[in-house]
C-alpha cells in the first residue's frame, strides 16, 4: 500500500522533535543568562512572526511562557490579560539552550541562548544554537504554505475578524500634493533653463551635442506637473475605490462575480449611490457641471497610461493657398487640461486637484450623517483602515464591532 504524503510530513516532523525536545521547567536554569543570537536575521523576517507561532504550537503545544499586558485581578483571584508576548525554552544540543520567543508586542521574533548567571557562551554552544536555527528555517521552507495562508484564510473567513487596508486615497492625495506644494514648481524651472540653454538660432543649433541636450530636456517638460496629475487621479479613484469596499450592498458582495472589478470609474461613480449604502437617497453623485471636467481627467490619465496612437495624435498639418499651416487639434475646444505634457503649468494641476476635491466632497454631500461621519474619521484621515468582517460576511467599517453593519 503506497505511503500517504500526510504520512511522510508526520515522519519529518516527528525528526525534528527528538532532536530539539521542549524543556520542562526543572530544566531551565533559574534566573537566565540571556544572549541574543543574530544568526540568519534576514532569513527569519521573510516569514511572518504568526507562521513561526503556527509551527511552534503544531510541534509543541503551547507556549512555554506566555507574558501578558493589561493585567485584571478578578474577584475569584485568577488574572486576566491581553497576551504580549509568547516563549519556547528548547534544548539545542548537550549544553545548549535556547529561548525562541517574541519581542515589540509579538511584531519580531527572537532567539537567546539560555545559560545559568555565572557562566559565559562557548563556541560550542553558541554553534548549536545557530545549528538550530538553521534546521528550524529548513522546517519552515518546507511548511511555508502549508501552516500559513492569509490570502486563502481571508477569502474563506478562517478565523479573520480584524483586517487593515492600506489607504491608496490618502497615500495618493498626500503624494499629489507634496508634488504640487514642494517639488513640481522649482524642477520644472530647472528643467526648462536647461531646455532653452542653446539658442536654435545660432550656430549652437549646428552642434549636435547641443541640439541632444535640449531634445532631451525638452521631452522632460511637464513630468512634474503630469506626475501630480496622476497622483490626484489616483487619489480620485482610490477613494470611489474604498467607498466601494466600505459600502457595497451586502447582496451584490459576490467574490466569483466581483461587481468592484467589472465596472470602470465612471460608471462606479454614476452607479454609487444604486450599489451602495450610506446614500440618502439613489442619485447621481456629481453635478452635470463636473461630469466634462471628470471625463476630460479620465482621458488625460489614460493618454499617458495607455500610450495609443489615436491620443497621441495632437497637431495636423493643413495647406491653403500653399500655405503650410500646423494647426492644434484641440485648441478650439473648452479643455480642462493642455494637448501635451510640455504645455502643463502649476494652475492646470490646482484645477485638477480642485476638480478632484469636488467629487469627494460632492460624494460626501450625498452620504447619510452616520455614513459620512465614517468616511471623514477613517477613509480621509486614517493610513491604514481599519474593517471588520462577521461571521456572515459582512463588512463593518472602523476600530470597533459595534459600527453600524454597512
């Protein structure tokens, strides 16, 4: 009968155990020595402190001491208290013993040698410990996806309760605007000084050392006002993006369908208040007036995004009377932004930050009192977000469980 592979996990396991047995607690020596052990540092912090607690319980049980924070007496006499930190004591070889436990509120994993007060590390010691550590790391690499997870454990709700999303609005908004207050002004000086450096009216334009640098410089105007642009259209759809998650009606929550990644921009904004709660009433979020203003945003990211030949199709060339005539083909339109990256100015990217601005706040105009009091304290302030998720499914949006079900 051929050998199960669960079977031959068990074995390599069980390997393992005889070597590094778990101390009992006559074993450890009263009142330690500890001594930090630095060995493949780096190695250990690709995993995640929880996969090492996983495997550490999987092969030993419980941990050997657990230290606690927020200590309560209660009337029977027993304490009460929020785990900080977890310990394991193990024996690393003959002589060698060894502390594996937590540090930082269980944000970092450590290793200390254990040795009686009067007595210094040998060499001998010190090489099984790290002996250890390097065996313990194999053991991991081979139960890597097996202990942890958390993709298919948050899809599937094992165990997840709390979960933070990492705020691509206010990262975005912040970037923009540092870009915009602090950079994009002065560099984009310097690199127009550097464009207009040699005079193509002149024999510098002879030089062809001279025409490169100003070709090259001139293909750079405008990245600094272009790249603010990007940051606040980001801003705008990390935001209608967040909204989403927050606020999805509970009914159209399909993960197989996945209503978030099937609709674009525009039709997430037109859409908002039908899809999700929150919303005084169903309606458009944006006023007529700011629906141009949001389309001509949209296709100036997508121009520099997407790189297609019909966006970048900005001047023709027209003959009357055999005259020669390069004409803009969008001058005579009500644009909100310039034809070409190198005609961008401080004010074109205040318009956008201004048309941005708009949405968000016209969205916010719209939600009910105590869905807007969510957005402002955690979407707009908050750099990671805190969500809730219950045992149906469904998504609580801020630190506490009590928060209105959304």
């Amino acid at each position: 009968m051929p050998t199960k592979i669960h079977e031959i996990e068990e074995r390599r396991a069980i390997k393992f155990l005889p070597r590094y047995p778990l101390l009992t607690p006559e074993e450890c020596p009263t009142g330690p020595k500890l001594i930090p052990i630095s060995y493949k540092t780096d190695d250990v912090g690709k995993f995640e402190v929880i996969f090492f607690h996983r495997l550490f319980r999987r092969m030993y049980g419980e941990p050997s001491e657990v230290e606690l924070q927020d200590v309560k007496l209660l009337e029977d006499g027993k304490m009460v208290g929020l785990p900080r930190e977890w310990k394991y004591f193990i024996r690393a070889g003959a002589d060698a013993l060894i502390q594996v436990g937590t540090q930082d509120k269980h944000t970092k994993l450590a290793f200390h040698a254990l040795l009686p007060e009067d007595r210094e590390p040998s060499a001998e010691i010190m090489q099984e410990c790290e002996t250890f550590i390097a065996d313990l790391l194999a053991e991991a690499e081979r139960l890597r996806g097996q202990i942890l997870n958390p993709k298919k454990e948050f899809e599937e709700g094992e165990g997840i309760q709390l979960y933070l999303l990492h705020n691509i609005y206010l990262y975005n908004y912040g970037a923009a605007e540092l870009l915009r207050n602090e950079f994009a002004e002065e560099n984009e000086q310097a690199v127009r000084a550097e464009a207009i450096r040699f005079d193509a009216r002149t024999e510098d334009w002879a030089d062809p050392t001279k025409v490169e640098h100003v070709e090259k410089y001139i293909r750079g105007l405008g990245m600094f006002y272009a790249a603010a642009i990007s940051y606040y259209f980001m801003a705008l759809e990390g935001f209608v993006n967040l909204i989403y998650h927050a606020f999805l009606r509970s009914e159209l929550r399909d993960r197989n369908f996945n209503l978030e990644q099937r609709l674009d921009l525009e039709q997430k904004l037109r859409l908002m208040s039908y899809l999700c709660s929150g919303f005084k009433k169903e309606e458009s979020i944006l006023e007529a007036d700011y629906w141009e203003d949001f389309r001509q945003l949209r296709d100036h990211r997508n121009q520099m995004f997407h790189s297609r030949i019909q966006d970048s199709l900005k001047e023709v060339c027209l003959v009357e009377q055999g005259f020669l005539y390069t004409c803009n083909m969008k001058r005579t339109e009500n644009n909100l932004l310039p034809s070409q990256k190198r005609q961008l100015r401080a004010d074109d990217v205040l318009r956008v930050k201004n048309t941005v601005d708009k949405i968000v706040n016209q969205t916010l105009g719209r939600m009910d009192a105590g869905s807007r009091e969510l957005v402002e304290e955690f979407i707009l302030k908050c750099s990671e977000i805190p969500f809730w998720k219950d045992t149906n499914g469904r998504i609580l949006l801020g630190r506490s469980k009590t928060h209105a079900v959304l």
